[in-house]
C-alpha cells in the first residue's frame, strides 16, 4: 500500500493552500498562491507582534509543534500546522523607492 504524504496548509489573505513540501520558500509560497512577484510576503503570528517580512530566498520550514504566541526569530522555522488558530501571510505591493538619477 501506498502512503499519502503529509500535508501541510497555509494561508496567503483568506485563502488555504496546501502543499506536501516540508518547506517552501517565499517565491514558491507567492507562486501557489498566484501573488504577484514584485509584492512583498509578510507572516502575520500575533497582533501584538511585528509582522515579519519573508524574503522570495528565505525558506519558511513547515514544521509541527511550535508554541503560540512566541516571537520567531530570523533563523527559526515557522510552524505552519497550526496557522487555524494565530497566522497567516499576506502579500502588498512593494513601494521601496529607487531614485533613478537626480534632477540637475
């Protein structure tokens, strides 16, 4: 008998994704989830919390088990299996400013 991988789920605004990688990284979370490439990806965890950017590079680590309601730190996998209940990603236009060349 064949085994069905495990699936782990995520959400990107309102919507649920699910994916059977262990991790993904944040061009492949914005790529299932069809946000546009030059948007940025933030993870939502706590209201009372930064949200935290996730770069298109970063790998976000879908593991289990990981308390609620502590900060992530910059070298710590996000717990996905439980963003039901604390957070979830969205995506926003990036509106960094690039000065082309300046006015004489």
């Amino acid at each position: 008998m064949s085994e069905n991988p495990k699936l782990y789920h995520f959400y990107v605004g309102e919507y649920r994704f699910e994916t059977d990688k262990s991790s993904l990284t944040g061009a492949e979370i914005k790529s299932l989830a069809a946000v546009t490439p030059t948007h940025q990806l933030f993870y939502r965890d706590d209201v009372n919390a930064p949200d935290r950017l996730i770069r298109d590079t970063e790998t976000v680590e879908m593991v289990p088990n990981t308390a609620l309601g502590e900060p992530i730190s910059d070298d710590e996998a996000i717990a996905l299996d439980a963003v039901d209940e604390h957070g979830h990603f969205y995506a926003v236009p990036n509106t960094s400013y690039k000065r082309l060349k300046s006015n004489p």
